[in-house]
C-alpha cells in the first residue's frame, strides 16, 4: 500500500495511509443549490483501502478524508457528511472512531455533522475492519457525500478490499561517503508480503537537489519538483503479475550521481500497485519527460515469507549519505555606527565567503 503526506506532491510519495488497487470513482450525488462554487467544493478520499485479513495483530488502517474549499474560503461552515457502506456491510464491521463524538451510525450509514473552516480541512471517517468469515480478495464501495446551505459538495468513493498486496521495499546498499561526480547503480527491489498478487508495479524515486537521476530508463518518466529540498523525481512502471511470498529486483542497476552541491542528502524509494488511481496521485499534474534509453525490467529473485495481514510503514526506504565534499562556508561579519534612530543598510561586507578548505565541521548545504 502507500500513503499519503506532505505537501500535495510528497504526500503522494512518502508515508501514512494505505491506498492500492484500482482507480477512484468520483461522485456528483452532493445535495445542495448548485452556485458558481459547484465544482470548488468537492471530498478526496484515498482511490483503495486495503484491510487486514481477520484475526491479525497489526494494528489496522486509518484512512483520509479531506474537504477541499476555494482560496479564501477560510470561514466556518456546518456541513453533514453522509457514508454509505451498503455494499461492505456483509464482510466489514463498520463503527465511529472515538474521536469522532459527531458522528453517529443508522443502518448502512454513518451521519457526520461538523462544522469545517479551512480550505483543505479533514473530516470524520468511519473505522473499517475485516469481519470474521470475511475472505480473501473481497471488495465493496464505500461512498461518501457532503451537503451545506448554498453549495454543492461533489462526494466521492473509495475501494475497501480485504486483503490485497503488500510492496516492501529491500532497503538498497549504497556508500555512506560517495564522492563528488561519483555515480551508484542501485538495483531496487521488493518483497510482495500482501495476500494477493500486484497487477503491474510502479516504482517512485526522489532526490534532494545533491544528487541525480541521469534521465536514462525508457520505461521511467522524470520531472522536476518545486522547492529548495527535493527536486528529482522518477516514475517507472512495470508490467505483470507480482506474487504474494516473492521478492523481485530490477535487472540493472539505475544511475545515481552525487553533484557538487552535495553533502547531507535523501534519496526515497517506493513501490506502489500500478492502476490508473495510483498514477493520478504520483504524478500530481507535473512535467514529465520519458527516459532516452532502453528499459529496465523487474526479475524474480526468490521467495519472501507470505504474510497474512497487510502493514503499510515498509512501502518506502531511505538512503541518507554524507557526501566527502570540499565545499566550505563561513560567516563574513561587518561594523557598523550610527545616532540612535537612524537606519543603514550595509550590503558590502555581509554574506557568505566560500573556503576550499577541505573542512568538513564548518561545511553548510550550498
């Protein structure tokens, strides 16, 4: 499975709730007078929701959902919330989570009433678990619409499937000290522990602006993202059908370069299913240019142990080196005089001096 956090890009990367499957039907069945805000009000919930299968230990998951508004809606407004579990009813017990005191079930259905104020604010979810006698491979929709006076909410729909895979990542062995320029071919693997087959893998790679992802693998797509810490991404898909118990690598390693400006960076790494839901999430409406060269491919390397739960923390992995790097910063002060209430901007002598000095305790990310 795999999560969502962060800002709208990582949280699609690294992380938190459990989404895998196929792709995510979005409802127009809100209730309300249809104004110019109609398709600015609108509830995200993650596109599956796999659950442990009854009887596991693992604790079991939680999932999102959230009530996207218009740029400067931040007001209160009071809005019911409306799930409709009609059709997991027969193989999932549903319940209201304790923290959500405004919620309340009736039927097939959990009623929230709240009052929301922000433009991306979460809202109350009901608690899923698998019901005992519930089988393997299961599935059902779980739907939810929203209504306030004067708009209207587009509802949404999520996935709720017992059992289903699980990507855990083979964490990739790489130097703790790579050296300027120094490229490492990191040949990236998993370990499907779930209790059903992946139908067709992607693979989400990130870098800190350190290092980089020579844009050399045809079936990955690259882009660059916004802000000063991670600027490198990849998408890589793979077809096929990726066993529960198996583990499976890329059949060549894949470039990573450490840049000059390197010295304490990050580079992530997840698997996730690959369905037309998931891949809206990854890519998030950036740029992407395909990789010029040829393909890599996923080969079976041997048998994991099968587990019999689903457990949504080990989809990613990290590699953090320390790059051996000459860089190095230090702080250049200045003096000043002036009569007390009197300003002076002093621009001359002030910043930052670089030193080639070869000391690492003073070195800064440039």
């Amino acid at each position: 499975m795999s999560a969502i956090v962060g800002r709208r890009t990582l949280r699609r990367l690294l992380g938190g709730v459990a989404a895998f499957g196929t792709a995510v039907a979005l409802l127009g069945g809100s209730v309300g007078t249809a104004q110019a805000e109609e398709s600015d009000y609108r509830i995200r919930l993650d596109a599956e929701l796999g659950l442990p299968l009854p009887g596991s230990e693992l604790q079991q998951p939680y999932f999102f959902a959230r009530l996207d508004g218009p740029v400067g809606d931040t007001g209160p407004r009071d809005y019911v919330f409306t799930y409709d579990f009609s059709e997991i009813a027969d193989f999932v017990d549903v319940k209201v989570r304790s923290v959500d005191d405004h919620c309340a079930i009736a039927g097939t259905k959990m009623i929230c009433r709240e009052t929301v104020q922000g433009e991306d604010t979460l809202i109350g979810v009901p608690e899923l678990r698998a019901a005992t006698g519930s089988k393997n491979g299961q599935s059902g929709t779980l739907r939810v619409v929203g209504e306030s006076e004067g708009i209207t909410v587009q509802g949404a729909s999520t996935l709720v499937r017992v059992g289903g895979p699980d990507l855990a990542a083979v964490r990739v062995d790489l130097k703790e000290r790579p050296a300027v320029g120094e490229v490492q071919r990191p040949r990236f693997a998993f370990v499907n522990k779930g209790t059903l087959p992946a139908q067709g893998v992607l693979l989400a790679l990130t870098t800190t602006r350190g290092m980089e992802l020579p844009r050399t693998a045809g079936n990955c797509e690259y882009a660059d993202l916004p802000g000063p810490a991670r600027t490198g991404f990849a998408l890589c898909a793979f077809e096929g059908t990726f066993e529960p118990g198996s583990t499976y690598r890329i059949d060549r390693g894949m470039e990573l370069k450490t840049l000059e400006r390197a010295f304490v960076d990050q580079l992530g790494y997840g698997f996730h299913e690959d369905t037309p839901a998931e891949r809206e999430r990854l890519r998030d409406g950036l740029t992407f240019t395909r990789g010029a060269g040829p393909s890599v491919a996923l080969e079976k390397v041997g048998a994991g142990t099968r587990s019999t739960d689903l457990y949504i923390w080990d989809n990613q992995g990290w590699y953090e080196p320390r790059a051996v790097n000459t860089a190095d910063f230090q702080a250049v002060g200045d003096v000043a005089e002036g009569e007390k209430g009197k300003r002076q901007d002093r621009h001359r002598r002030s910043g930052l001096s670089q030193q080639r000095s070869g000391l690492g305790h003073r070195r800064q990310r440039g």
